[in-house]
C-alpha cells in the first residue's frame, strides 16, 4: 500500500465534499428518488468538484495516475472535465488520494509462456492437445509442426487447427480468447489462471463438438 496525497485545506475541503457527493449521486442513482433533473444536477456537480480537485493537485506538481483501462474507456485524458463525467473515474482520484499506487496496473507476467489447449475431436475419439504462447501480438499456435502467429482471438491458428480434424467450435470462442488475453494483461493474470482459462474454452469446444449430430448420414463430415 502506497502513501496518501498530502493534502492542502483548501484541497482537503472539496476532498471531502467530493467524497459525499460521490455517495450521493451512487445513492441517487440506486433509489431514484431525485427527478432526472435533480440527479443531473448532482452529477455535473460531483464531475465539477473532482476536476477542479485534479488541477489543484497537478497545479502543485503532483501527477496523477488512472488506470489504463480507465483512460481507454472514457476515450479521454484527464486533464479533460469530460474524463470526471463518470462516477468510476471519480472513485479512481478518490483512490489515489489515499493510496497513491492504488491505480498502479499490475504486471503482465504471462507473455512468451506456453500453455496447453485441450479440445475434443470425434474424428479421433479423445481430445487433443494444442500447445500455445502468449506472446505481446497475440497467440502462437502449435499447428502440426508449424507454429503460427495469429492476433488476441487466435482466429487464424485456431482455424487450421480445427480444419485438420473437422472440429466444430462455438461461434464466440475467438471473442473469448482475445478476452482471456486482455485480461492476463490488465489484471496480471498469473499462469495458472490462464491455462485455466484456456481449460475452460477447450471444454467449451468439447461440448460444441460432442453435441453435432453422428451416424452414418454425417460420417464424412
């Protein structure tokens, strides 16, 4: 746990105002007992409070840290009003100030490990076993002796993969591997949770593949 923001009076007063208007409008937004009107009112105001509060701070040469993700989804900086128009990047300065490494993202310790991807395939009766890494441009895929690069979805090394056996896949399993993939590098994931994710799509791909229909009308396909 990192130390807190030392703040000024005048910093402390709107800290803590901000604080309770914070509350109020999560309150507010939870009970709907204020007219649309009102609760706009109380959210431009918690949003006004929080980015005169930043350039109070930055203005004395204190830098202060967003999580990634958070500047990405607001889709602006934070020396931008607009940035504070949003209860969860008020809680992030909130934060900051009392834990100035409280934003810190953690590390990304999964790249250039290799993980397995077991599936199962009707072609051959048993699963197989697709080795993977996950490198900083996305999966590289274990393809008969070939290795393939492929994107965060694995689309492309997956797609060879599955062609060679005629497995039959769900049809959001690349959304899902380009999800895994961004989450073992905004949260840190360690190798464990990885592969146990990659576990969790395989048998996704299983259930897929055990579920198409068999027998001799569809033997061949």
């Amino acid at each position: 746990m990192g130390e807190p923001i030392r703040l000024n009076e005048e910093e402390k007063v709107i800290y803590d105002d901000l604080c309770a208007q914070w509350k109020k409008v999560l309150e507010n937004a939870q009970n709907r007992t204020l007219s649309m009107d009102d609760y706009q009112l109380n959210y431009n105001k918690m949003r006004d409070m929080a980015f005169d509060l930043h350039n109070k701070l930055t203005a004395r040469g204190i830098e202060i840290k967003h999580h990634a993700y958070m500047i990405e989804n607001r889709g602006v900086e934070p020396n931008n009003i607009e940035f504070y128009d949003h209860t969860h990047s008020v809680e992030d300065l909130l934060k900051f100030i009392k834990d100035r490494n409280a934003n810190d993202d953690p590390e990304d310790i999964t790249l250039d490990l290799e993980f397995e991807f077991p599936y199962y395939t009707l072609r051959w009766g048993h699963k197989e076993v697709c080795s993977i890494i996950r490198n900083s441009d996305g999966w590289i895929i274990q393809y008969i002796s070939n290795k393939i690069q492929s994107e965060k979805d694995g689309k492309e090394g997956l797609m060879k993969v599955f062609k060679q056996d005629y497995v039959n896949y769900p049809s959001g399993l690349f959304y899902f591997f380009e999800e895994l993939w961004q989450k073992a590098a905004d949260e840190g994931l360690t190798s464990e949770q990885v592969q146990q994710g990659l576990n969790d799509l395989g048998e996704w791909v299983t259930v897929t593949e055990r579920s198409r229909p068999i027998g001799s009308l569809w033997r061949n396909i």
